[in-house]
C-alpha cells in the first residue's frame, strides 16, 4: 500500500481523527476497526481542502465576497454563497491532492476488482456534532459516481458545499469563523440497495432507550434519508429482540443508480419491482433482527445510543453499516425533569419535525 499525505484508509482511522477526516470519516474508520460490514473506501483529509484553499489564495477571495454582506439578506445570501461555490468548484485541485486521489482509486478498485468503481462521495465536516452546534446535514453527498475524474470533480463540490447560504449563515449565528470549519471527503464503495434506511438504537419519539426503531423502504436510503418516500416502520424490544409493532406504508417511490449517466434517478415503485412492492412489507422478520444485532454492537462501542444508516446488498444479501452518529433528539433525565437536547438533526422519522419534501404515505399499522 502506497503511503499518502492527504489520503486516509478506513482501517488507518480512529474516532479521534475527527480534525482530520471529520464526524464522518471518523466513525467509519472506528467501526471497520472494530469488525461492523462498513463498505471499503477512503478519506480525502480535510488538510487537502485546507491546502486548497490557502495555497489557490480562495481564501482571500471569499473574504473579498462576503466583506459586508447583509446575512440576513436571504437573496444576497444565495448569490454570495454561489460565487464562492464557483470559483471553488472551477479553481484546479492542488497538484499533489490530485495525483493522491488518482493512485488512491486506482489502488482501491484494485483491492475490490473492479474497474472504475462506482463510490458515494460523502462530506464529512471537522465540526459535525459538537456539543454546543450541529453542522451535521449541512453538506453535500453524491452517490453512484465512477470513474476518477468524476471521483475528483466531486469531491470539488463537497468543499463547495461547505459554502452553501445555508451552511454561511448558520455559521455566522453560531460565531464560528467560516475558515475554523474544515472539510474531508469520504470516498466508499457504493452498495447496490436492494432495501436501505435508518435505525435508531433508542426510540426518538418516545425516548424510550429500551426500543429499537427501524425505518426501511426500497432501493437506495436517499430515499427515506430525504423525505421522499414515507418508510416502513418497524418497532423492536431491545432485550429480546422482539417486534413489537409494524407500520407498512405505502412506498411509491425509490431512488436507484442511473445507468444512463453518473448519478442516481427516482422511478415509481410500480414500475420499477412491480405493483405488489409499494404497500409490500420491505424487510424481512429475520433481516429486522439480524439488522438489530448489528446495531447493538455499534452502540456497545460508542457507548451511546446511535442513528445509523443501512442498506442490504441486491447481490451478496450482505447487510451493510453506511454510517453511524450519536442520536442528538432524545430527551434526557436531568434532576428529575425532562430536558430537550438542544441539537438540530436532519428529520428522518415520521413524528418528528416533517421535512420540507416529505410525502405523506398511506400507513398500516400492525401490533405484533
């Protein structure tokens, strides 16, 4: 194995290497290491981004774009930030950065044989998840890319997107400096999801930390991810492992690779698996506690309850750990009274804060 300056392996990362390889990249390096089914890949450190940008000088042009804007100016805002995300996107990666990425993948599809692998491109921020601010969310992923000029192009578009109005304004509320906050890219084989979600090692709605929570649908998690599908729902005992309650809503979309072009595409579920599929139930009684028993070893190594993204391979039947991060809704007990932990997270369950896109599906609950 070649040795790199700004390129990380999962197995060479620990949770500590958060400054270096962000929230994200850290917890993927600290489950391969300790045996979770996590699909291979590696970081691009937040060290190249930061490189990039001192050594292109973008960091004096930023501050020639945002000196005396009006953030509070949403229209201003999005004008601003797209410049930025511009001359990023359109500036040429550090030399060395470049010629780093290109070895890297070619020793990556090397170790899994393929050629041109198809991989997520996910940002993984320095600052995701501190006690005090959430960026988690705010950063952007692309899935299904291959080919290592479209690897490079994209993570060009991560550090962009460190840029976003969004992400620039919450910033500016919370005090942080725009140039404290740094940016790695993961770089991870992509599983073809027959079937993909989220589970919950504690129940976000009720905060019962004695329940399992499991929201499933078809095809890629991009799906339940973003709000646009409404997913299964599954409720587990976590003692013993039982089901306990079944929500099967009705799926009508599902989000796959696009063998047309890089990227992914939504199709109707009707369509694409067939009528039986949209009020079908989409995980398996087995697949649910074999899904189960993984999570509790990720949440015995954390030591907390754990928000963890899935998919089960349409190939190997091989259930995969895509990533996994501290629940940051539940309510904890405090002195006797019930305080909300002030933390902002993306909105993945039905119950909690709607997402913008979400659809509103139709749900048939079962008890078990």
């Amino acid at each position: 194995m070649a040795s790199y300056q700004y390129i990380r392996w999962f197995k060479e990362i620990a949770k500590n290497d958060i400054p270096l390889v962000g929230g994200k990249g850290a917890n993927l390096g600290e489950l391969t290491q300790n045996g979770v089914n996590v699909p291979p890949g590696f970081c691009v450190t937040a060290t190249a981004y930061s490189d990039f940008i001192k050594e292109r000088n973008i960091d004096k042009k930023i501050d020639s774009i945002i000196d005396n804007i009006d953030y509070e100016n949403t229209a201003e805002l999005q004008i601003k930030s797209q410049q930025i995300r511009n001359l990023i996107e359109k500036t040429d990666m550090l030399e060395p950065v470049e010629k780093e990425i290109r070895e890297a993948y070619a020793e990556f599809s090397s170790q899994i044989g393929l050629e041109d692998p198809r991989v997520a491109v996910r940002s993984s921020a320095t600052a995701e998840d501190l006690p005090e601010a959430s960026f988690a969310g705010q950063q952007d992923t692309y899935l299904e890319i291959a080919g290592v000029n479209e690897v490079i192009k994209h993570v060009k578009k991560c550090w962009a997107s460190l840029w976003t109005a969004r992400a620039i304004y919450y910033r500016e509320n919370q005090g942080f400096s725009h140039f404290d906050v740094s940016l790695s890219t993961v770089i991870q084989k992509m599983v073809d999801s027959e079937k993909s979600g989220v589970l919950f090692t504690a129940n976000p709605v009720t905060n019962n930390k004695k329940e399992l929570m499991i929201n499933a649908s078809w095809g890629l998690g991009e799906a339940v991810v973003s709000g646009i599908v409404t997913p299964d729902e599954y409720l587990v005992d976590k003692a013993t492992l039982a089901i306990t309650e079944k929500q099967i809503a009705t799926k009508n979309t599902l989000v796959v690779k696009n063998k047309a072009k890089v990227g992914t595409v939504e199709v109707a579920v009707k369509d694409y698996l067939g009528y039986e599929h949209v009020t079908a139930q989409c995980l398996l009684d087995d697949e649910i506690k074999y899904l189960c028993k993984s999570s509790l070893k990720i949440e015995e190594v954390y030591q907390a309850p754990q928000d963890i993204e899935w998919a089960l391979d349409a190939d190997t039947k091989e259930l995969y750990i895509l990533q996994a991060r501290p629940i940051t809704t539940l309510k904890e007990e405090e002195g006797g009274e019930t305080t909300e932990v002030k933390i902002e997270r993306r909105p993945l369950v039905r119950g909690l804060a709607a997402s913008p896109g979400m659809v509103s599906g139709v749900v048939r609950r079962i008890k078990i």
